[in-house]
C-alpha cells in the first residue's frame, strides 16, 4: 500500500530542511522492498511538502520503519515543521 505524507515546514527551515527530506528519499529506495519512493514540493506553497512511499510487503515497511536511518531522519527533522506530520488518506483511481 502506497502511503502519503505531508509535511508543513517552517519557513525560516525551508533550506535546511529539504536536503534532509532529498537525502532520506534517496536513502529509503535502497532499503529492502521499497516500491517507491519520492518526494514532491508544492509549487503553491513552498513549504509543503509530500512523501509517497510503498513497501512489498507489512514486514519490510516495518523493518523500515524501525531504521536507524528512518529514526535519524525524524530527529533532524525535529522542530523544522511548522505543523504535525500529516498521512493522508487517499486512493488511486487510476
């Protein structure tokens, strides 16, 4: 299943911040079962961005859940959002 993040960055973080959301995209389409990964920044507002990521199977989405690298992301990206993480429910139409 194909999961939707947003993240709403604060603005004065913007430039710190999406180095490290590029790096752990990156990061995360070597880990074992990623089906996607990729990252997307809204053109109507820069400081939203979104997280599309899948997994083969519940098992390799929680071995990556559980990372080391998943786990230093969240730490970076502390006090950079200006608002919770959001997963946003949604379907594929198509």
């Amino acid at each position: 299943m194909k999961k939707l993040f947003k993240i709403t960055l604060k603005p004065e973080a913007l430039e710190e911040a999406l180095p490290l959301i590029t790096e752990h995209t990156v990061r995360c389409r070597s880990d074992r079962g990623n089906v996607i990964s990729e990252a997307y920044q809204s053109l109507d507002d820069p400081c939203v961005v979104y997280l599309l990521s899948a997994f083969d199977t519940p098992e390799n989405e929680k071995l990556h859940e559980g990372s080391e690298g998943d786990k230093a992301f969240i730490r970076k990206m502390q006090g950079k959002e200006a608002a919770p993480v959001e997963m946003l429910n949604w379907r594929q139409l198509v």
